[in-house]
C-alpha cells in the first residue's frame, strides 16, 4: 500500500508551502534526538524500499566540473513526487565551506502544487547514516559490536550513531588522514559510545566486524587494500558516489558479495564502475523483500556500495513532513501564485500593482 497519501488541503491553504530552514531542521533533530530521528528514518526507508516497484527510478541527473558535481535526485511512487538538489565538492573543505548542500522537495502529483520544501544538508547526513544501518542491519555479521570508521569528515558521527542505534555497535575505531578530523569526531562522540582514535587504518581495522568509509577526495583511490579485508565482515562503502571516485581495490569486489541500492545508477558511480558491466550485484530491495538471499555464510564478506538514491531522500522527506504537524518547526512560504480565478493571473499581478 501507498506510504505517502493524506487528505487534499483546501484551496486556501495551496497558496503556501512549509519550508524547512536549516535552523528549523536543527531544532527538530534536537527535539527528536539525533539516533531517535536516525531510526525513524530508517524505518521509513525500509517501508519504501519494500515497495520499490512502485517508484519512477533514473540515474540522478549530474552536471561535473572540475571542481565537483551538482545533482538533481527525482524519484515519484504515483500520489507524492521528490526531488532533491545536490552537490559534492571536495576542495570546499579547504575554503572553509561544505562539501555538499542540498534541498529537497515534495508535490502532490494529483494537484503538481508542491507540499514541503525543505534544507537536505543536514538531512542527507541524517538518511544517509540511516541507509548506511539498514544496509548493515540487512547484512551485517550477528551481534558486530565494533566498526572502523574511516574518513572522519562531517558524515563520521551521524554514522557511528546510526550503526550503534540500530545496529547495537558499541565501539568505533576512528581514523583519517587528518588527524584534527579524528579528535574533531572523538569529541563530538564523546559519552555516546566507545570511542578509538587510530593513527592508522589499519589500526582502525583491529577487531572490527562492520568497516565503513566515507572520504571526500575526487580521484580513484585505495583507502582498503585487498590484504586489510579479512572474511565475515561487513563493509559500508559511501565515499565512492560519482564518477571517477572510488575507495575499495578492486579485488575486494571480487571477493565480496556486492549490494547496491540502483544498480543503473551505481555502475556509472559507485565502486562497481571498476569492473565489467557484467558483474553481478544485489539491489538491497530484493532482500529486505526476501526475492534474494543476504548474507549466507559466516565467513562471507558482504559489501553495500551506496551512492545515495532518490527514493531515500524521498523517504527522508516523507518522515519530516510527518513530524512537523504541531511543532511550528517551519514557515510558511508564499511561492504560489493564487489569483481569485485560475485564468486571470495577469489580472492578480495588475491589480498587485495598483494596490501598492
């Protein structure tokens, strides 16, 4: 069944649309709690990952540059359409701006008339912590306790949060190139779970039944050499989400069994863009919906390589519009336009003019 339908607002309540800022997001995830809302998240990411057949799926539509990429994410089940805006810019970081920003938006496909427009810089860190735990949940080795975190950049602490409230990870091993990235994400982490500061990855790796990585850098790269993997463990590779960017060597690949979220989508970006159009992948919908098996052996490496999909953001989006009634946690937006009849909006703008 549809996730999404509510009640048709009357014809004087079209003319606004709910935003939420920034602030207005901060405050929510604060109200909520950051591993309450996490877990909310992944809830609803599995109910529409369980209906995945009811969605409109493409590639995200990607203008590169050098410098980095600028995204749209457009996904639609029938009754609500989502799309969000995004970027990924690397050498942001350097001029002390974000690496990715992004806003998101949801429309009633019966009316076209948008119904919550909403910041998604902190709320892809939010779902993408979430997709990175019902991935691991979904896959991961029974009772993991302890991850290794590598890249300790601005996604770091949402995902250890995410694996230790729905994954019941206890401890992280952290480490990143920089080591002022570590001590930031230590102290940020501090007396929420068991934090190991490692100076190197392969110390991170010590004792770890879940690896994740999530670097920044636009460049094919080996942040895990084949001889660091040893078997029964789960990896979580998130970095790698464009062309051209990768983490993993790709003997790796061949040794795991590989989950995807779009398979279209993650040839082209993810860290399957290593090898041969024929080599075979799971898209995670298939097992939660028990077509296909996940993890069938103790000692099998099982991989997600997530690149981030629209129908996540849309889940994302679908989970605040659901929080928001009664919280005053948004304004609203006077985007369009609502002329006294449909066919005169010239007149509405001529008569606007003598009114002023």
């Amino acid at each position: 069944m549809p996730a999404t339908r509510q009640a048709a607002p009357a014809p004087s309540e079209l003319a606004f649309v709910p935003f939420v800022s920034v602030e207005n997001m901060m405050r929510l995830v604060n109200r909520l709690g950051v591993e309450t809302m996490i877990a909310g998240i992944c809830d609803y990411l599995e109910q529409d990952f369980r209906r995945w057949e009811a969605f409109d799926k493409t590639p995200r539509v990607a203008s590169h540059s050098r410098e980095g990429v600028i995204e749209l994410m457009p996904t639609s089940d029938g009754e609500v359409y989502g799309f969000k805006y995004v970027n990924g810019h690397p050498k942001n970081t350097k001029e002390g701006l974000q690496t990715v920003t992004a806003f998101g938006l949801l429309a009633d496909v019966y009316t076209g008339y948008p119904v919550l427009l909403s910041e998604m810089t902190v709320l892809t860190a939010l779902r993408t912590a979430a997709t990175s735990a019902l991935a691991t949940r979904t896959l991961a080795p029974k009772g993991a306790t302890t991850m290794a975190m590598i890249g300790n950049g601005a996604q770091s602490e949402f995902q250890a949060l995410a694996l230790k409230a729905i994954c019941g990870i206890e401890t992280v091993r952290m480490y990143d190139i920089d080591p002022a990235a570590t001590a930031k994400a230590a102290a940020n982490l501090k007396g929420k779970m068991n934090v190991v500061s490692c100076k190197t990855p392969e110390q991170a790796m010590e004792g770890a039944q879940v690896i994740t990585t999530c670097t920044a850098d636009k460049q094919y790269a080996t942040i895990l050499t084949d001889n660091m993997v040893g078997s029964g463990v789960h990896i979580n590779a998130i970095g790698g989400d464009c062309p051209g960017k990768t983490e993993l060597h790709r003997d790796i690949l061949h040794r795991a069994e590989v989950f995807v979220e779009y398979t279209p989508q993650t040839r082209i970006e993810g860290e399957i863009q290593q090898v041969g159009e024929d080599f075979q992948v799971t898209e995670i919908w298939e097992v939660l919906t028990g077509a296909k098996p996940g993890r069938t052996d103790t000692r099998q490496i099982t991989l997600f390589d997530g690149v981030g999909f629209a129908i996540e953001d849309f889940s994302a989006l679908r989970y605040v519009r659901d929080q928001l009634e009664g919280t005053g946690l948004y304004q609203q937006l006077d985007m369009l336009a609502d002329p006294d009849d449909p066919r005169d909006l010239f007149g509405m703008v001529a008569r606007a003019g003598v009114s002023a």
